[in-house]
C-alpha cells in the first residue's frame, strides 16, 4: 500500500510539470517579492535614432529582511541578432533563480534593457546579424567601441534615475550583477564608476557573442 502511494504521488506530480510549470512555495510574488517597471530616459542624435528613448527596467523588491541595497543586473546580447532584441523574457530579463537570491537576501533587483532590447524604445545597435550573413567578425568587432560606450551610458542613465536617490539613498554603493555581455559590461562600469560600486559578480562575462 505505501508503495501505491509513492506511485500515484508521483504521476500526480508528473501531470502538475506537464500541465504548467511548478510554482516555488518559497519565493511568491506579493507575499516575498514585489515586482514593477519604472523608466529611464536618454536623449541620442545619431543615425538611428534622434530624440528621447525610453529605457525600460524591471525592478524586485523584498517584502521580507530588506537591506535596503540594490543589485543591479545586465542582460546578455543576442548571440549575432540570433534571437530579435525585441523578443520577450530570454536574454532580456533576468533568470528567475537570479532574482531570488538576491531577493530573497534583502537586496533589490534592478533590471534595465538597454536601448533597443524588449520593452526599451530607440534602435538596438550593439550587434550586427551573423546568422543571415549580413556581417562577419571584422563588422561585429566594428561595433563594439560604440556598442560598449552606448550600454554605459544606457546604465549611466538607470543608475542615475532610478537607483541613487530614488530606491536607495545618493550616497548608497551598488551591487553589479551581469551575465555574459552584462557581466563585462559590469566589470567595465565597475572601473568608470569604482566609488558607487560595492562588488562584482560576473557570470561567463565577454562581450561578442558571435567569434571564430
């Protein structure tokens, strides 16, 4: 009889994977977390873009043990415009288990897209289409001056308005948090702006996506 039991817990648990993803009890939206997005602006004049863009940011609080600090996350790219920068949750938003452990240790998790990614308006012009053959190494390389000083001033621009002075006080210091291109993003604001930056945590950080 207990090991009928064991069996039917088990395929009952197996429908409830299959029917949806399986909620963590132990991290709940409203009750540990709450969520909301707040925005950023930045004025550009160059080819693609001219006047005011809008950077979208994701922003978890804790309801819970909060310390009253801020982890700031920086998405990847798009691996060679493999994936449309416009498309939903992937490489924009930051993993669920990331936002959780930080979260759930009292830190808020800031998450901005940078210009042209998700919600964010203005043109995405960190990276050219590898995969169409629209460009090769040399034209990715190309870029990548011009696309590192725009993801700075992007981030610039949400520390700026949103962190400091707003969700933690002027003088706080920062958490960064990035994974690939975010993670070298993150090392290199961490030099351009060493006295508001606690720490790095840097997750398989480099910057092109796409090489030989």
């Amino acid at each position: 009889m207990q090991m009928f039991i064991k069996v039917v817990a088990f395929v009952m648990a197996g429908a409830a994977c299959a029917s949806g993803q399986m909620v963590d009890a132990e991290f709940v939206y409203g009750r540990d977390y709450t969520f909301e997005r707040m925005v950023a602006t930045r004025k550009v004049h160059d080819a693609e873009d001219k006047g005011t863009i809008r950077l979208m940011t994701y922003v978890y609080r804790p309801r819970k043990n909060d310390r009253h600090e801020v982890v700031l996350f920086s998405h990847g790219s798009t691996g060679g415009l493999a994936r449309s920068p416009k498309e939903p949750g992937g490489s924009n938003a930051p993993p669920p288990m990331v936002v959780q452990f930080f979260v759930s240790r009292g830190y808020t998790v800031v998450a901005p897209m940078r210009r042209g990614r998700g919600e964010s308006t203005g043109n995405y012009v960190e990276e050219c289409s590898a995969y169409t053959g629209k460009c090769g190494n040399p034209e990715s390389f190309a870029l990548g001056d011009r696309a590192i000083k725009e993801a700075l001033l992007d981030t610039d621009a949400v520390i700026d308005q949103l962190i400091l002075g707003r969700l933690v006080a002027r003088e706080s210091r920062i958490l960064l948090v990035g994974h690939s291109r975010g993670g070298f993003l993150s090392l290199i604001l961490a030099g351009e702006r060493p006295t508001i930056i606690k720490g790095v945590v840097n997750f398989a950080g480099g910057w092109y996506g796409v090489t030989d």
